[in-house]
C-alpha cells in the first residue's frame, strides 16, 4: 500500500511516519530529505539545487518530479511508500497522481493530523534538547528531571527558531498552502481525519487500526 501523511509542524507527523515505515515495511518519501541527499551526493544537481534553496527559492516542480520519478519506479518500492507531507499543492497532486499511473500504483490512505494551535504551541516552545546525549523533553508534557536525564542541567537548551513567532508562521503557512490540497482528498473515501491532539501512542494505534483493515 501507498500512504500519504500530513501535519502542520508540532503535529508529530514525522515520528507517525517514521513509525509507520518501519512497522509496515515502507518506504518514507520526503521532498526535503530527497533534496539533501542531492546535495549531499550528487555533485552537479545537488550543486544546482543548493544554489536554490540558499537564494530562499523553492526547488522546482520538474526537478522534485526526477527524484520522486526514481523512488516510485524502485521495483523494490512497488506499493511501499509512505509520503511525509507531500502533495503541498494542486500542481503536485496532478504529478504524483501521474507518476503513480505510469507505474501502475495507487494510493491506499491519506491521513491528516488535525491538532489546534494552542497544543502546538505548547509541543514546540516547551522543547527543550539536551547537547549531549540528545534527547528531547518538554516544559509542559515531558519535563527532564533526576529520573529521565542524567546529563548537567547547563547542557539543556532551546533552539532559536522555536519561538513563537516563527511557530505561528510555519502554522499559518502550512494552513494555506495545504487546505486547498486536504479538500482535494476529502472528497475521496481513503482520507481520514486523525486527532493530533492526542499522544504519539494513541495516533499511531488510530492509524494502524485503520491500515489493519487495507488490503492493498
């Protein structure tokens, strides 16, 4: 089967995916982790590539389509993919639903994490990472403490961009650019709502529960 995940940023969209792929035997496709590996790889696209993104452009479509292209034709993907947040727009839903009928594949599910702003706020501006060993805590669900963080208390910090500022216009963007495309698929039987607002536990039971009854 082939998934689609959406979820503003804060919503746990990336460890329900993750979770996914790994429990389902999926392949997890992101446009921005594609690009990377461009960059990272690849010496004469990802050059192109990283020229712009660092001019704060978007990669284009027709090069999105190459990598997404490679991914799908993968025999060893075959109805195995899991999309983390891609379409984000109508021109890319026409791509990928052509990608797909090229190679004879479909999509099984599309799930949306629906979770307020408020819950979001919290989840994002509560987070605290230790440079040490890591892990991730929060003010107000998961505080570190003497029993879940053995590192000095000095190396626990909060990243510069989780402000909320920047919190609510990463919301309010993710807002815009994916409504038009969650109407898209609304109107087809496979979406289905999940609510965000509960713990990682309980979305991905909802999740799989649903996936548990697909046989495609």
């Amino acid at each position: 089967m082939n998934l689609i995940l959406f979820g503003p940023p804060g919503a746990g969209k990336g460890t329900q995916a993750s979770k996914l792929a790994s429990n389902f035997k999926l392949k997890q496709v992101s446009t921005g982790d594609l690009l990377r590996n461009e960059i990272k790889f690849n010496k004469e696209l990802g050059i192109e590539i990283e020229g712009i993104i660092n001019q704060g452009h978007l990669a284009p479509d027709k090069i999105v389509n190459s990598l997404l292209e490679k991914v799908i034709s993968d025999p060893q993907n075959f109805n195995r993919l899991i999309f983390d947040g891609y379409p984000r727009n109508l021109l890319q839903i026409a791509s990928l639903k052509q990608l797909l009928n090229k190679f004879n594949q479909k999509i099984s599910a599309v799930f949306s994490l629906k979770v307020n702003k408020g819950i979001i706020t919290k989840r994002i501006t509560g987070r605290i990472i230790c440079t040490k060993c890591l892990k991730i805590f929060n003010e107000y669900y998961d505080p570190p403490n003497n029993s879940n963080h053995s590192c000095d208390e000095k190396l626990l910090k909060k990243r510069s961009d989780d402000n909320l500022e920047t919190i609510l216009n990463r919301f309010n963007t993710y807002a815009n650019e994916t409504n038009p495309v969650l109407d898209y698929y609304k109107k087809n039987t496979n979406f289905y709502e999940i609510d965000g607002n509960m713990k990682i536990g309980e979305i991905y039971n909802e999740i799989e529960a649903i996936l548990k009854n697909i046989r495609d």
